[in-house]
C-alpha cells in the first residue's frame, strides 16, 4: 500500500512538475501566435490599394459617430442630470463604446488600431517606414474626413427629429475641449495605450463573443475614463463646433493635434514596441515572422 501510494505520490508529482516546466512554453507559443497573427494582418493592410484603405477607413470615421450620437441623445433624454453620477456616466460610457464596436467587429480601419498593428511589421523587418507612412495617411485622412460628414450630418438631423438637444453637443463637445493640451496629449497616450491592447487582445480571441467582450470593455473603460480618442473625439468635438460658436475650430484643432499625437505614442511604443520585444526576446525561438 505504502509503495502504491509512492508511486502514485510520484506520479502526480512527475506530472505536476512537467506540467510546470512546459507552461512557460506554452504560454511563449500562444505569445508568439498572437504576434504572428498580427504580423500577417498588418502586412496585409499594408499591401492594400490605397483605394481600397481610404474608403474603410472613410467607413470606420461615419460609424463611429454613433457612438457621440447615442451619447448626446441619452443626454437629452436625461435632461442633461442624472440622479445617480456613477450610473450616468456608465450610461454614457456604453452609449460611447457602441462607435467602436461597429469598427472594430466590421473591420473597418480604424487609425488608434493602427498605430499597434502596423507598426508591428516594421519592427519585425518586413515592411518600411514608407508603408507605415502611407497606411497612416490614408486611415487617418479617411478617419477624419467620415467622423466630419457623420457630425455635420448628426448637428442638424437629430435635433430636427426631437432626440437630441444642440446644448447636448456643446456639453459632449467642452468635455474635451475644456482641458489643457497637455492633458489631453497625455490622456491621449493611455487611450491609444487601450486601443493597442485591444487590438492584441482582438487578435488572441478566437470567438465572435470574446471579441465583442474585449471591444465593449475597453472603449467603455475609454468612454468612463474620458480619455480622448483622436477620431471618435473627431465627431464629439466637431458636432460642438457646428452647434455653437462656444466651440472654435481653433479648439477643434488643438484637440486633435494633441489626442493623436497622444494616441499614436500610446499604441506604438506602449504595445507594439514593448509587445513585440518581450515576445521576440522572451525564450529561444527569436523568428517570429
């Protein structure tokens, strides 16, 4: 009996010990399949018509606008008080996360994405600054120029329709304008920080339902935090520029300049760069492409 239960003492211990000792590579597999699958997609973006790049990424700019649209609508409703701060701004935070997971689970390009995953591939060595440059150009171009018309668009619909007040764009507007730009550049580095996770989580989930679960999470925590994003800040600025002279396009300017500067450092060197070192330089196997 005792030299049963020895053997079987040794057993669960032989395997708890080798169960151990491959965790550490699984988990560098699953790491370094994360990567790989963010390599590939980039590199493919990179090589899209830029045809093709700037009408998604014109895409992404309208649909994101409903998430400032359901915001300033809830708003309204509300009679711009809540009788519970915390629940208000939960209200709203979910109202700003509708935006992004119509970009995100479409596919569309959406700019904060690709400040992390197209940088990847030039880290890597298969892709030049060049392309980065020009994949950036064309989302963020298209971003902006979608995110102008939805606003333009929301300003003079939704009040004709009775759902949302001009003085709700103002509010939703000087939420973001009222800070100084430093502020706002560095608000903006965690935002873009968020929206780089996102996208590494997006890649690591294997499931429609887990990708909606991360998208949901993050933006609302975005939207909670009031963190600005460069192009979702495109609409809720915008629409406070065309409802009022409260909000200039001077302050229109200020705001993006900083949010995406913020938000490109957030996603470049905060995910991809420090991302993509620890998997290359975490364990044995340094080719990942």
């Amino acid at each position: 009996m005792s030299s049963d239960s020895g053997m079987e003492s040794g057993t669960e211990s032989g395997t708890t010990a080798v169960d151990a000792a491959d965790e550490p590579t699984d988990t560098r597999t699953g790491q370094q399949e994360i990567l790989r699958v963010q390599l590939d997609e980039a590199l493919s973006e990179l090589e899209r018509p830029s045809s093709g790049l700037f009408i998604s990424a014109l895409s992404a700019g309208l649909d994101i606008g409903f998430g400032p649209l359901l915001m300033a609508v809830v708003l309204t409703v509300a009679g711009f008080s809540f009788e519970s701060p915390l629940a208000g701004e939960l209200l709203m935070a979910n109202a700003y996360a509708l935006g992004f997971v119509f970009v995100v689970l479409g596919r569309s390009e959406l700019f904060t994405e690709h400040t992390t995953l197209a940088v990847l591939p030039v880290l890597d060595g298969q892709a030049s600054v060049g392309q980065l440059g020009r994949l950036w150009t064309l989302v963020y171009l298209g971003n902006v120029v979608g995110g102008a018309v939805f606003a333009a668009i929301i300003v003079t619909v939704a009040p004709a329709l009775g759902v949302a007040e001009p003085r709700a764009f103002i509010e939703i507007a000087t939420g973001l304008t009222d800070h100084g730009w430093w502020v706002i550049l560095a608000a903006g580095v965690l935002a873009g920080w968020l929206m780089g996770l996102l996208s590494w989580l997006v890649a690591a989930a294997q499931e429609s339902v887990s990708r909606l679960l991360f998208v949901w999470l993050i933006t609302t925590a975005i939207g909670f935090a009031h963190l600005p994003h460069s192009i979702a800040g495109t609409v809720e600025v915008l629409v406070g520029v065309f409802a009022s002279p409260e909000v200039t396009p001077v302050d229109f300017v200020r705001f993006l300049v900083a949010s995406t500067v913020g938000n490109a450092i957030g996603g470049s060197v905060f995910v991809s760069l420090l991302k993509y070192s620890h998997v290359v330089r975490n364990g044995p196997t340094h080719e990942v492409g």
